[in-house]
C-alpha cells in the first residue's frame, strides 16, 4: 500500500512539473534589455565615456486583473523547470513556503493546464520602480495549477485572480497549489508602466522614460 501510494504521488509530481514547464514555456515572445544609469569614465580622459552594459532577457506576458502584463524569469525551485526555461535552479527557493499559514514573501501564481494562454498574477508593482505603493506585491511566486473540469463548460481565457476564484466556485476549474517557486520580476503593466531604464525590443513604443 506505502509502494502504491508513494508511486501516486511521484506521478502527480511529475504531472505538474510537465503541466508547469509547458505553460510556462510558451509565454515567451519578446526580450527586453535593462541597462544599469551608468557610464563608466575612460582612466586616461573624463571626457571619453564608455557605453553602459546593457543585457537582454526572455520576456513573459501574463494576466493582472484584467490587464497583460510583463516579466521575467531568473529562478526556479524546481530542476525540471528551470532546465526547460533556461533559468537558474534554486532549490532553496522553495524554503520561503510557509508552514501553517504563516505570513511570508510569497504570492500565487496560476497556470493553466490543459489549455493554452497566459498565466496568472494577482498583484504588481505600483507604479513599477522605487515608488511602489503595492506592498501584497512580490517577485517570488508559488505556481498552482488550474485545470479545466471535462465536463464543465468549454476552457476560456482567464484574465485575473477574480475570475480564477469564480471559475473554481462555479466546479469550473480545480486548482492544486504545488511546491514550485519561481522568481518572476514584474517589469510592465498598463497601469505601473515600464521598469527604470527598460526598453523592450519589438515594441518601439515600449521604452522606459528614464532611458539609457
């Protein structure tokens, strides 16, 4: 009885874990580039300046409260996602989880399985940069998987938190919160605007007015 339960659960890890790497792979479309407000001086005149170092990074959208949103991923807790997304595997990120509902530096984020769209967010820097007002917000997020129920009705974008909550109180959706944690930093939103000294490639418009 212990061998088959043990194999139940390793089965439902390695579930999510696929469920996880695929929704979050294909969020990726753009790149963004972050450049520190810096010039360093040439030793030899004041008046020579080199270029700031600038570096480019894969770009996610995703959904807050109705509205698409950017960020990035440098970080997960998890080998098998952090492999599929190129990011930096932290195991230890997983000991910000709290124990017995304790106050804690996380926050949810929903991915969606068996249907394909953007995750989820339910808070964000604003305004984005040193003047955020939005204290619930952090970069650090712990994924829950939200699956469609087959004989619900047909599988629809969900756009914020609100409507993942109605969704599973209509026995739309379930969600099953996982041990995954992920470090996503949010960058954009329609309302906080564009991260200092930010610019995002393929949106020309998309430019931090801090600038380089």
């Amino acid at each position: 009885m212990k061998t088959s339960i043990k194999k139940h659960e390793n089965n439902l890890i390695s579930h999510q874990r696929r469920v996880v790497t695929s929704a979050m792979a294909c969020a990726f479309a753009l790149l963004v580039s972050i450049a520190p407000q810096l010039a360093v001086a040439d030793t030899h005149s004041s008046a020579v300046k080199k270029p700031a170092p600038t570096v480019s990074l894969p770009l996610v959208t995703g959904w807050y409260k109705g509205q698409e949103v950017f960020y990035i991923q440098t970080e997960a807790s998890d080998q098998g996602v952090a492999i599929s997304q190129g990011v930096n595997y932290v195991p230890r990120l997983a000991n910000v989880i709290p124990a017995n509902g304790a106050p804690s530096g996380l926050d949810d984020i929903y991915v969606i399985s068996g249907f394909t769209q953007n995750n989820i967010i339910p808070s964000a820097p604003s305004p984005t940069g040193p003047n955020n007002q939005d204290l619930d917000y952090t970069p650090l997020w712990q994924v829950s998987v939200v699956t469609w129920a087959t004989t619900a009705v047909a599988p629809h974008v969900l756009r914020s938190e609100a409507e993942v909550f109605a969704a599973r109180d209509l026995g739309h959706v379930t969600i099953n919160k996982t041990n995954i944690v992920v470090n996503c930093p949010v960058i954009y939103t329609p309302s906080g605007g564009l991260l200092q000294s930010t610019e995002i490639h393929g949106l020309p418009e998309m430019k931090s007015p801090f600038g380089r």
